[in-house]
C-alpha cells in the first residue's frame, strides 16, 4: 500500500508532543524521504521495480494534493507536565557516496561527511608496497616501446654491485652509462644548437660579460675565504691513526685504506684521490662536463668564509646579507692519468686553482653547469650562479692559453641576468638546467617560472606552492620539461611545464624543508630521489618517486642522524647521502626498489669529525682538530624498526608454535621478514633512539657526483670543517658481466635477467 504524499510532507514540532520544551528548543524533523529521482539531499532513494498504477496514484494525488487547502492545526489540549527528559541527540545521516545509476559519467560524488573519509589525499593505482621487479618495471617503464631491453641491460651492469659502481670499461658500458633512455644524436643536437647560438649571439653588446681580471693579493683579501691557522688532522686506519698539520689550499694524496699516499704500504695503481682545505665552508659544488676522454676534471666550488655560520650571542651583531656583498665561485682542476688497464684514476698531482669568479652580488648560494658541454671560440661553458640578492646569472667560463697561471676575474655584467619582472618582492630561490637553451626557476611566492637563454625572455611561470620554494630538479635529458619542486612547507610536486595545468602530480605527505640540496633525479632510473617525512629528528628517510608512480614514493635508505645532502649519478643508480653527523652514506636504488624479499647493503665510506681548538694566546693559534676515519664493513639496508617488528614476529610466531604447531614454510618465511609484516610507512617515522648534536662543522655540506661517464666514479664530498674529499669510489672488476650479455643484449626481444636465479 502506497501513503499519500501530502502525509510525506507532514511535519511534526517537539513542543506538541512534549509541553515542557521551550519555543528555543525545538527542532523541526523532516521525516519525508525524497521520491524516486529526487535524491539530490542525499537521502534514500526509491526501491526500483515499481509498477505503472503506483506512478498513476502518485501523479493523482500530487494533482489532489495541489487543489486542496491545508487544514488549520488545532491547539493541544492543555495536560499535566511530563517528567523532564533528556533529549537525545540526533544520529548524524551518512550520506552514501555512491554514484547514482543515471549519468553515471557525469556525476560527481558528494564530498564524504563521515571524518574517517575526509583524508583525500590518498594513492590508489595499480603500484602496491609488495610490487617488486617484474611488475614494478612494467609501471615504471612501461611507456618505452624499448623498456625491457634497456631495463635488462641496466640490470646486468649494475645489480651485483651492492654498494659501490663499477669502473667502466667497456665501450658498451660507456654508452650506456652517457645516455641510458635517450639517443646519442640528442646530445649531439644539444651540442650543435648551443655552438650555433654563442655564434649568433657573440657580437650582440646585450649578450657580451662585463669584467676585468685582478691581483691575487686583491682577491684573496676581499673575496676569497682565508683562514689565518692550520688545521690538525687524524689520518689513516681505524686502529693506526696519525697527527698531520694541513694549511689553507694545500692537498694531500690519500690512498684507498685513507692514509697519506706517504704511509701507504699497497703500491701500483691508486684510486684514494685527495683530501684538499678550501678554508671556508662549501655551500654548493658541481662538476663540469667535458668532451674528451683524457682530460683533467673541472670542479666548481662555492666557498663562504666560516663567520657566516658562526654561532652568535647577540643576534643584532650578526652579518647581514646587506654587508656580506662579496662572493666568489672557485674552479679547481684535479689531474687524471690513464694506467696500463686504459682506467682513468687520480694522478698523484696536486690539483690546481685555474679560476676564481668573483662579484659584488652577495654570497653565492647555488651554482650548476650546463649540463650541454660546449667548446665554441673563448668559451667554454657556462655556468649559472645564484646569488644572495635573489638574481640568477649565466656566467660565460673562458679557457686560457697559460693553464699554470691562476686567473682572477671580477665580473661587473654577466652574459645573461635573470629576475622576476615588476615584482621586486619575489626573488629567485633556486634553479635548473632543462637544456642547453632553458632554465627553470623557483620562486619565493611558490611559482616556477621558464626562462629563455637566447633570447633571454621569460615563457612561462605558473603558481605551484603556497610557499618559498626551496630546491627545485629537472629529469634532463630524458625528461627535461619534468620538475620536481620541494617547498619550505608543502608537498612534494612534480609538474609537467608542456602542459602544467593537466600534468601535475604530488606526493601525499606534508613536509616541512628548510635545507637545499635534498632533491635529485636520477637518469638510470627515472625517478626523483629526495627526503620523507619523520616525526623524529634522530633518523632521516631517503625515498625514491618514479616518475610515473609519484604519489607513491618507495622506502631507500635510513640514517640514524640528520640529512644534510644528497647525490645521484646520470651515470649510474647509487646514491650518496652525507649526514649531519659527519658520515657519508651509499647504496644502490636499483636493487632496493627492485629487489624481492632480500637483503640489500648500504655502507659508510667515511665518517668526520670536528672539535674546536680551545682558546689559547700563543702564536700557533690552530682551527681545531678532525679525524677521518674509513675502513667500515657494509651494513643491512633495512629500517631499523624493520629488525625491532622482525623480532617481535619471530617471538610471537615461537609462542604460537607451541600451541598451534608447525606451520608451511612460506607462511614462515613471511613472518621472519621484518619489513615485509609491518606497515612501511610507519617504519619511515620509526624513533631510533636519543638524539646527539654533533658540532656543527662536523657535517657534510655538499655532495657531486661526476657527470662524465669515464669519471662517473668520481666524487666530491665536502665538510663543515673546510676540507674537500675527492675520491674514486669504483669498483674493478666491472665488465666481465656486461661482455659475456652483449650478444643477447643486442636483440630487440631480450627478456629482462631473473635477479632471484643471479643471487643464488
């Protein structure tokens, strides 16, 4: 039986019930459910299945209801007051978020009332936290027709290095490591058009830098950082450690135990590199590309003096950046040789000061390479420098023919300045390369902006964060419109500037960055490697984020301090971390994303430390003292928590044992896998234990990989401290794998290798 409709819409007043609620308290209850179609509200809709007479009565009675008139209500007869009672409270209606039958295309859900469903910001896609190698690579790459070839070869180079990279040696190798996912005509492309566009641009008065060179007494007395003392060093094996004195831009050849060439008892080759006192504290630092094979490295170096970071009593007597004007940007040659394997190492020559760029602009705070390697007249490539009045500059670097002279420029004009214009609130933040002719920009409002080189002209610029940006990546060369942007507070964002109204993507996470230098791409793998979020300041979470799964980020490494910097390789997939406490961290990404219920190492290639000299008045005044200590063994890659859940799963699964007996195999299996039976996101913000405040000068400040794939082993590491570490992390041994599959590499339907089957 049908109810008419006019007895729907009935309404009924608590007060006519109930006499001794007051006029405030009553609350009109609609008790009318919306009729078939009419579920806009969000109540119940209609049953389906009604038949035609049920439609006829109700057209007749909304014709009945709409000629008749509402009868008067009529006063409640006067009773004796009721005990009082309580209201109850109303239950809250949870409107369904389904989407109705019709137009189903069309219809947007209503936003979800109930507050366990008010977190939005989730991923669901088809990458899951148990995905690994097969299927991971599928998601990852799977946008290149030729994934799986290049996927296997990627493998087979690199899978069986847990910690440190190969030499290369191979041409094949070679290649491979230059250019994994694009061709080498589009270097060659890039090349040519930059040569073509110096050419153009060459006798252009707009486009021409403005300097003068300078007397080295001049430059080191108002723009380069000099120490007035020496500083004590402790070198060599853990157990046999010895006192050296070094001085201001004096180097010393160490051997790969990490003792002075002097002392070493290994002779024949050398890969230990040097340990050089730039006397200040290196902020920014990266390498050079060059062309040829046989040539000497070029590392570009941003140095402030120690008093810039210098604790302060009184923070109104601290520097400003108003009066800190003069900045420099140092170009260090260190010498390579060629031993009887064809494997360039160090040269046990001590690295030389070429070129020193200085300014008037403010401290330097960032300085890039163009990734493009260049060799048009006078110049040699070009190097962008931000500096501290929020300007980024192109800075043309000139050769000269007298390579054992230093050469001190002051530059007036660079080639190109880049601003914001009509905004003199917004200042550059920081930047990248895109391409030979294009740089992305961060800005202090939250934007990117895309900038012309030849013609310098701005193209684009689309707000992004709510807040300063404070490093910024671009996925050059295979993906170069793609940048990745870390905001002060925010989320992670990468965003598509082809099209960056439709192509942007973020990570969930909220994060709050107030350090540079913790965003990198890597080419090898396609994917942005940068830092997790913790609710711990005692352990930091490095993880990766391909760059077609963003908004699901992968657990990579974990440091039980606080992280300071971070590297990646175009050349190869091993990371480098550097740690407030002083230790330098690397590990392959390859095999910890790819890896399927194994063990992955990670190890410590070096650990600072620094202690202040105490105040004495004599007149050998000293910096401090620091001791390098290597030799360390490879560690587990895993969370820390991932062995404290394991355990307790072990313990349990024991006590479960006894009453319920053995299990199958695999189900132990799962259980004793620590990281596999907890949640993964939870092991990221896992507290380790107490904190310790390590000495300020203690930390690494900056880490760079070499960009050349013949030096692509090389790497700089810098300290508080003022020394710089630049050592040849490879590994012999390298190129047997890759030539005994270099002729099943070549076929175009080569199936990717079984990790599992090359473990055993």
């Amino acid at each position: 039986m049908r109810t008419r409709k006019s007895n729907q819409a009935k309404r009924y007043r608590p007060s006519d019930l109930d006499p001794t609620l007051a006029s405030d308290d009553e609350e009109i209850v609609h008790i009318a459910q919306t009729a078939r179609g009419e579920s806009e509200d969000g109540y119940r809709e209609e049953e389906a299945g009604e038949s035609e007479s049920d439609a006829k009565d109700a057209q007749l009675d909304s014709v009945e209801t709409s000629e008749s008139e509402p009868e008067p209500e009529e006063p409640a007869a006067p009773r004796r007051a009721p005990k009082p009672v309580p209201p109850r409270p109303r239950k809250k209606e949870v409107v369904s978020t389904q989407p109705s039958t019709t137009n189903a295309v069309h219809t947007v859900p209503d936003y979800p009332l109930d507050p366990s469903a008010k977190w939005t910001r989730a991923y669901v896609g088809p990458l899951k936290r148990w995905t690994r190698f097969h299927d991971m690579v599928i998601l990852l790459y799977g946008d290149r027709d030729n994934y799986r070839r290049i996927v296997s070869r990627i493998t087979r180079v690199w899978w069986d290095f847990q910690v440190l990279p190969p030499r290369p040696v191979l041409e094949k190798h070679l290649q491979l490591a230059a250019a994994p996912w694009v061709a080498s005509t589009v270097i060659e492309e890039q090349q040519r058009r930059l040569k073509d566009r110096l050419e153009q641009y060459a006798n252009d008065p707009s486009y021409m830098q403005n300097s003068h060179y300078m007397e080295p007494d001049r430059a080191s007395s108002v723009f380069l950082p000099k120490p007035d003392a020496n500083l004590t060093l402790l070198l060599g094996e853990h157990e046999n450690q010895h006192a050296y004195t070094t001085k201001y831009r004096h180097s010393t050849f160490m051997s790969e135990s990490g003792s002075p060439i002097e002392h070493a008892s290994d002779a024949g080759p050398n890969s230990g590199g040097w340990l050089l006192d730039i006397g200040g504290i290196v902020v920014a630092m990266d390498w050079a590309s060059s062309l040829g094979h046989d040539d000497d490295q070029l590392l570009a170096l941003s140095v402030i003096p120690e008093a810039d970071q210098a604790y302060q009593h009184d923070l109104s007597k601290a520097p400003t950046p108003a009066v800190q004007k003069e900045g420099s940007v140092q170009l260090w040659r260190f010498p390579a040789e060629r031993d009887g394997d064809g494997i360039m190492r160090p040269a046990q020559r001590q690295p030389q000061l070429v070129h020193a760029i200085c300014s008037l602009w403010g401290r330097v705070a960032k300085i890039q390479w163009c990734p493009v390697p260049i060799d048009a007249g006078e110049t040699t490539a070009l190097l962008g420098v931000l500096c501290a009045d929020g300007k980024l500059r192109v800075v043309a670097v000139r050769k000269h023919a007298n390579t054992l002279t230093e050469v001190f420029e002051e530059v007036q004009d660079a080639m190109i300045s880049i601003e914001i214009p009509k905004e003199h609130t917004v200042a550059i933040t920081c930047f990248t390369w895109v391409n030979s002719n294009r740089i992305a920009v961060g800005c202090s409002d939250g934007s990117i902006g895309m900038w012309s080189i030849f013609p310098c002209q701005q193209l684009q610029r689309h707000p992004v964060h709510s807040s300063s940006i404070i490093d910024i990546a671009s996925g050059y060369p295979s993906q170069p419109t793609y940048i990745a942007s870390l905001p002060v507070g925010g989320v992670l964002t990468v965003t598509d500037l082809n099209r960056p109204t439709a192509e942007m993507s973020y990570n969930a996470n909220l994060l709050v960055s107030l350090q540079p230098s913790l965003l990198a791409w890597s080419e090898v793998l396609r994917g942005y490697l940068s830092m997790w979020p913790t609710n711990f300041t005692a352990n930091s979470t490095v993880s990766y984020s391909g760059l077609t799964t963003f908004p699901q980020p992968r657990h990579i490494l974990t440091v039980e301090s606080q992280v300071t910097c971070l590297a990646t390789s175009p050349c190869h997939p091993y990371l480098l971390v550097g740690a407030s406490d002083g230790s330098l961290w690397s590990t392959n990404v390859l095999r910890k994303i790819m890896g399927y219920r194994e063990k992955v190492n990670k190890i410590r290639i070096l650990k600072h430390e620094y202690r202040p000299a105490k105040a004495v008045t004599n007149q050998d005044p000293s910096r401090g003292v620091v001791r390098i200590s290597h030799g360390y063994l490879p560690e587990v890659n895993d969370h820390p928590r991932a062995n404290f859940t394991g355990k307790q799963a072990s313990e349990s699964k024991k006590s479960k044992k006894k009453k319920k007996g053995p299990k199958s195999a695999s189900h132990d299996d799962i259980e004793e896998d620590g990281f596999d039976a907890m949640d993964e996101a939870g092991a990221m913000t896992f507290a380790t234990g107490p904190l310790i405040i390590e000495d300020p000068r203690t930390r690494i400040t900056a880490i760079a990989w070499n960009p050349n794939a013949v030096f692509s082993t090389w790497a700089a590491v810098s300290t508080g401290s003022g020394l710089i570490r630049v050592i040849d992390l490879g590994v012999d041994g390298g190129g047997i794998d890759l030539e005994s599959s270099d002729s099943a590499s070549d076929l175009e339907d080569e199936d990717m290798p079984d990790v599992n089957d090359r473990d055993e």
